[in-house]
C-alpha cells in the first residue's frame, strides 16, 4: 500500500482493513502519532495512556496494554518514522448503536518526514484559519477521527505558511491543525482549556510538566486573540514536531528571541528540536 | 463480509478497503442510504443529487453519475435491501490537506431491515437526548462521515424506546440519531433548520416539497422545545422509515389522532408507509 512502510490489523500485516468497520463508517475510534527516532519511541508510555484514557471516553475497551506495547515494539524495527496508532470500535452491524465495546488495534507506519530542524530552530508562519472549531464538551481533548474541521482549515494555505491557528465560537484561539498552542507573556506560559474543543496532545501535557517543574509558571485558560497577539513569544507542539516557534500570525510578528521557548525546548529535548547551540 | 449482502469498492466486488482510506482516518467523505424495495430504490434520483452535492460542499470531485447510477443498478439486483452508498475523498498520504479532490465510491448492500409497518402506524416513544449536537455552519446539513455524536446518542435507551430527539446548543430541537424532525400546530407544518447542525434527509426534502403542493402550510425555522411539546401532532422522517409518528416524548404523549402526519404518509407513499386503510 503506497505510502506505509508496514500495517498491521490486529497484530497481522494487512494492505486493507474490514470495508464495514465503524472507524470508518462514524469515525468510531481513536488514533495517536508517534515519532519513531532511532530505534525509539519517542514518550510511548504517554501516549498509550492517553489513547487508553481517550477509548475510554468513547466507551471503547482497549485491548491489553501489554499488546499495544507489542505492536510499537514490532514497529520500532523500522529505525526511523512516524507510527500512527488506532483502536476502532469493533462491530460490522449498520446503525449507530454500539454493538459491542471491544475495539480493533490498527498500526500504521510511515516513512520518516522530510521536515528537518530548520522550523524548530527559525520558527514558522501561521494564518489564522477561517475555520471555527464546533464546541462539544463531549468531544473535546479527545484525539478521535472525527477531523473534518482539521480537513477544511488544512486547504488551501498561502505559500510560505505552515500551519492555521484555529479559533472557538468564542472568538479564542485553541489549537493550530495539527499542533497545541502555547505562548508567553512577561515570563508565564499560556496555552488555550481544551474542555470544549480542541485535542489534548501528549507533547502539550509534557510541557506543561516540564515547565512547572522547571518553576515557570503556566496557566492553562481560554484568552482572546488579543492576548495571543500580544505575547512575547508564542509557539506550537507536537509529538512529530516538538516544539515549533511561531514567527508571525498573517501580519503579526513575534520577537526573533525566545528565552523561554528555547529553554523548553532545550528541556522537551526532541529530537526535531536538539539543534547546534550556537544557533539557538 | 459478515452483516453485509455485497460490498464493492470503485465498482469491483471487495471485501475490505485500503487501510489509508482519508474516510477512515479523517471522516474525509458523505454517504447517503437508501431503501431498496421490490427492485427499485426509492427517491434514488434526490438522494444522488444530495450526495452530489455533500460531496461539492467538502471539495470532493464526484464520479460522473451515471457511474453511481449504475452502482446502484448493480445494487437492485438484490430486490429488497438497505443500499449505503459513499464517496471518500481518493489519496493515501498522511496528513489533513487533500492531495486530490477525486473520490474512491464505496457501495454496500445490507439486508432488509426487520422492522415492519407497525412503527408506521402506532408511532413510536423517544427520550430527549442528553447529547448536544455542537453547532458547525461549515459542515450543517452535510451527511458526511463524522458521526460520533450520533454513536454517543444512540448508546443507553430505555427498553421501549425507538429514538432520541437532539438539540443544539441553544436549546432548541434539531432532529433524532438517524431522521429528521416535525411537528404539526394548527395544521401548520414545522421542521428545525439545519443551517447550524443537522443532517439535510432527503425524504424531510420530499416532505417539504408534497406538502407545499397540497397546500399545507410549511414553516422551517428553529424552535424551542416547548413549540415541539406543544404541537398537535410529531413525526420523524427517514429514507428507510418513511415516517414514524411520535407516540411521546419522553413523559410527554401526543394525541392519537393524526390528521396531517396520516396525509403526508399518503402522499409520500413511502413502503413502510403503506398500511391497509383501516389502520389509519
């Protein structure tokens, strides 16, 4: 299958997977990605938590924790990439109704990305989609596949721009497409409440875990655009992408220094992110 | 493939779908259903069309239709039947921006549903939903592959009951898991607007069309629940179901008598419809 280096159903090698599974019929399932460097799995405890906490949320029984972990070691063969992970909703009946709360595992491996360190270390351009993110508290923080919104605000970004920061109906900035938003203001890191939309990724959670064990003071609220416009520093995170400063939003620039952003990176220690010091 | 009487994958006989499908991994896609009885698809010409044009409000490149009109020839040789017919944004790529506005078609013919006329007649009970359908003006109306508040709302009915009635966020009823909502006040027709969330049917279309041409007044708006609660008359309309009259809602029953809803099933001659007169 063009595009992956290996999937895997249920621990066995597939091309295709059952045409009447709910994951694809309703998006009954969760997913989450993960950077393989190295032969590692770059927070894989974490992450398999959250998939489990976010199954959960769905009313999805995981399988053992002991097979998941075998599926990344059987992934982990491949050195280098990025492993998508995904337990759907078992069950081929038509109808929304739940037929059972056991799930299928699904594991994907894909090449490596070619992005190199070039955007942890310069920062990038975003736009501020004109998308709205929906608000359903049901939902939220929760990495299912159910991602239209993040389809429509992906299309159609003018050259030079890497990503779209997406806002509530509320007019407050969330989430970029594929990454959590953070910035900081006189020395305190914000990052946008996930409990109405928005997808609580394991690399957010790491640093608001890192940051306060490292005395910066965090907190997690929804603001304005104002605030966001206003900060000194802003950036996104990722678990492909660690940490990826924000350099302008449309017109906006931020500061070329970065105090605070360069020490969480220099504490995320991602691998996308550990660059020459000297260019720091 | 179990549940299923046939499945075929961009017109080929297949049991299963490439593993990289963007319908499975983002809900990048619109479906419709449509019932198959004695040989013929009902209302196939309008639901083609709303599937047309779901898939041009997503940025999908539809396969010319007389391609999906012969999908559906291939499906009606089964004689009776539920037909689920659904277009996929086509790239296998990782990542939310479409490489491609083209469609895979994904066609799969279930066995005819159990449920007889006796709905038809009697009505059915359906609880208020705790669910709260997110307001997305982006995706309202569409019958796209994001389903998961449907999943959560069809979870945990009472025995006896056939339906949850959804609201919006501000309060107001929209429609049931899997039909679209009316009610009768003086002989004036109400159904919620779906500019905000909802699923366009096409039979709450053809609904809307017959009444107009026999002269009952139609009034599309969004309501509180208190104008659905005091209404002479409700009903639940659905290209498998035709129409289901509501017996009650919750604790809340509505008379027996039907004038309006009894005359729109005449006239939408729907075969789940078509009871003896004397049932009437």
């Amino acid at each position: 299958m063009s595009g992956a280096l290996a999937i895997r159903w249920n621990g066995q090698p597939v091309a295709q997977i059952p045409a009447l599974s709910r994951g694809l019929h309703y998006g009954d399932g969760v997913f989450r990605t993960l950077l393989l460097h190295d032969g590692a799995m770059v927070a894989a405890d974490a992450q398999l938590d959250r998939l489990l906490a976010d199954a959960a949320a769905l009313g999805i029984a995981a399988p053992p924790l002991a097979r998941l972990q075998a599926e990344l070691v059987a992934a982990a063969c491949f050195g280098n990439g990025t492993v998508k992970l995904l337990l759907l909703r078992a069950g081929e009946r038509r109808g929304y109704r739940p037929e059972t709360d056991a799930a299928d595992c699904l594991l994907i491996v894909y090449p490596p990305s070619a992005r190199g360190s070039a955007a942890a270390i310069e920062g990038i351009k975003a736009i501020r989609s004109p998308v709205t993110l929906a608000a359903q508290p049901l939902l939220a923080g929760i990495k299912h596949l159910n991602r239209l919104e993040q389809v429509l605000a992906s299309r159609d970004w003018p050259a030079g721009v890497d990503e779209a920061i997406l806002g509530d109906d509320r007019g407050q900035p969330v989430c970029a497409t594929r990454a959590n938003l953070f910035w900081v203001r006189h020395g305190v890191l914000h990052t946008p409440a996930l409990d109405r939309c928005g997808v609580a990724g394991v690399t957010r959670s790491r640093l608001l875990a890192l940051a306060a064990a490292a005395d910066i003071e965090c907190r997690i609220g929804s603001q304005p655009w104002s605030a966001l416009l206003a900060a000194d520093e802003a950036f996104l995170s990722g678990s492909l992408i660690g940490i990826w400063p924000l350099r302008a939003i449309d017109g906006h620039c931020y500061e070329a220094a970065r105090p605070v952003t360069r020490r969480l990176q220099g504490l995320l220690a991602h691998p996308s992110d550990v660059v020459p010091l000297n260019a720091r």
